[in-house]
C-alpha cells in the first residue's frame, strides 16, 4: 500500500536512541538522553497564559503558512536587537518544525539525482529525506581540531553541477559550531 519510495526509508536514529534511554530510565537507571530534542523543563506559565488569553480570544483558526504577522514581526526584532541581522516579515517563516520545513523543501526542490551538500557530522534527519526524493547527500567533511567550520576551499571539494541545495545549520546540530 504505501510507495515505494517510503519503503526504502531507514528507522529514525534518534527515535532508536530516545527509545533506549527511556527504556534505561524505566529500569531505574540514571540516564541523560541525547535522543529526540525535547526540552527537560516544562512550558513557561507566562507561554501558557498566553496562549489560554490567545484560546479565550478566539484565536483558533488556520493562520497564513508562514505564521501570523504579529510573530514572524517580534521574530524581526529579535534578530535585529539580539543578532545584529536585519530581516523583514515577508523572509520570516514560522513553522511546526525544522523536520517538516526540511521535508517541504525538500519535495519542493530536489529532482532525482540533485546533490545536497551535507555538512558533517550532521543531524542525522537529512540524508534519509533527501533520498526520499530522489536526492543524494554529499558529505562535506569537517574536522575538530578547525571547530568545524566550513569554509570555502572546504566547500568547493564537494559543488559539482549537481549541487542544488547547501544544507546550513547554525548553529550546528550536533557540533554546535556557528557560521
């Protein structure tokens, strides 16, 4: 029933190792998960009174794709007051996620035997969607002992006519380097 290209996918590693931590957890064993990126503290109260006020107001229908203008504007500030980066609300995407944003461009983008070019290590989601439609993922090697930077010479190893998309992650999952 499902296509054929969705058999091909591989288990999500990540799943695999929340699973495992949480069944090292269940049998009382101190564990730290580096598994699935929950966060290890609860919603903030003044999150939640914000959205009961926004649930109260009525706020409760479909909102544009890339997320209500209020937000993607206060998203604007904040990187211009905390990052020095200036934007405007029409290159602000607000979405439920980077695994969902991914999987749209990707689908959006990539005909088959596109090259993406992977920073590496990387976040293991990647390849695997890429590959879901017809893409194939370049590894570009970086290394420790240069904090993992990417730079140019780096980069022009691995650009060949094929490449269509440069994945940038920054700051970086899982070396937490920033570009």
């Amino acid at each position: 029933m499902l296509a054929d290209r969705v058999k091909t996918l591989k288990p999500s590693p990540t799943l695999a190792v929340s699973a495992k931590a949480n069944e090292l957890k269940a049998k009382g064993i101190d564990i730290i998960s580096f598994g699935a990126g929950e966060p290890d503290i609860d919603t903030p109260d003044f999150v939640k009174e914000a959205c009961i006020k926004a649930l109260k107001e009525g706020k409760t229908k479909y909102t544009p794709s890339s997320g209500i203008l209020p937000l993607r504007e206060a998203l604007v500030d904040k990187l211009k007051n905390e990052n020095n980066v200036e934007y405007s609300p029409s290159e602000i995407v607000v979405s439920t996620g980077a695994k969902m944003v991914l999987f749209l461009i990707f689908m959006a983008m990539l005909n088959e035997g596109d090259e993406v070019i992977i920073p590496s290590p990387y976040w293991v989601t990647y390849p695997e969607q890429i590959r879901l439609f017809g893409g194939v993922p370049v590894f570009a090697e970086l290394q420790e002992d240069n904090n993992f930077e990417l730079t140019l010479d780096i980069l022009k190893e691995y650009v060949s006519p094929k490449t269509k998309i440069l994945i940038i992650n920054s700051p970086s999952n899982p070396t937490g380097a920033v570009i």
